[in-house]
C-alpha cells in the first residue's frame, strides 16, 4: 500500500506546472484590457451565485485590476492563462440548519477581453 501512495505522490507533484519564467511573463498576451470590469464581475457575480439579494451577499469590494495569470490544478491540462486579475471581496449569508452566519468570500479572477477566463474562490 505504501509503495503504491508514494508513486500516486510523485505523480500528482510532477503534473503540476511550474511558476512561468520572466522571458514567459514579458512576452505573454494578456489581451485587452477590460473596459469595464466592474460590469464583467457583477454579470458574472449574478450567472455565479444569482441575485445578489437573494444570496445574502454584502459588502462587494474590488480591489486593484492588474496584469496575472492563474496556473491550472495539477488535473487540469495546458499551461498558464494570462489576462488581468482582481480580487472581488464580499459577505454573504451561511445556513447551517437554524443558525444564520456571515461567511467572508475573496475570489480571484481573470478577465480577458472582457471575459471571466478563471476564478479562484476563498472563503474565510
């Protein structure tokens, strides 16, 4: 059993892709950058998680668009998508049987030419 789990662990660590060198980074396309991206996220916001009354979702944050990219998992093929990345920042409403509880959420997300491309979703 242990031979078989060491082999599944070499596996999973070498699929995963390395960090893009500085050549990578200065030579990729990022696209255009998006003409409104506050626009983009709250169409996606309510494709994603829909009315954003409904979900309970408050305080919507955006932070700083900049240029980024996001690696896939080490299940996903291909290799690094480059666009231009923010973090959205907000609360939203967390039942658990009778008790209602706030839940923090930071997502990263990637647009590129005016499309969300990748999404990273954190909760605190």
């Amino acid at each position: 059993m242990k031979p078989l789990l060491l082999l599944l662990t070499t596996l999973f660590l070498s699929c995963a892709a390395a960090t893009p060198s500085a050549e990578e980074l200065a030579a990729a396309d990022y696209g255009a950058p998006p003409s409104n991206h506050v626009d983009v996220i709250k169409h996606w916001m309510n494709e994603t998680y829909g009315n954003p009354q409904s979900a309970g979702i408050r305080d919507l944050k955006f932070g700083a668009l900049v240029r980024g990219y996001h690696m896939p998992s080490a299940l996903e093929s291909g290799g690094p998508k480059f666009g231009y990345e923010v973090e959205v920042s907000f609360s939203r409403s967390a039942t658990e049987g009778r008790r209602t509880t706030r839940q923090r959420v930071i997502v990263m997300l990637l647009i590129r030419n005016d499309a969300i491309i990748s999404n990273k979703e954190f909760t605190q």
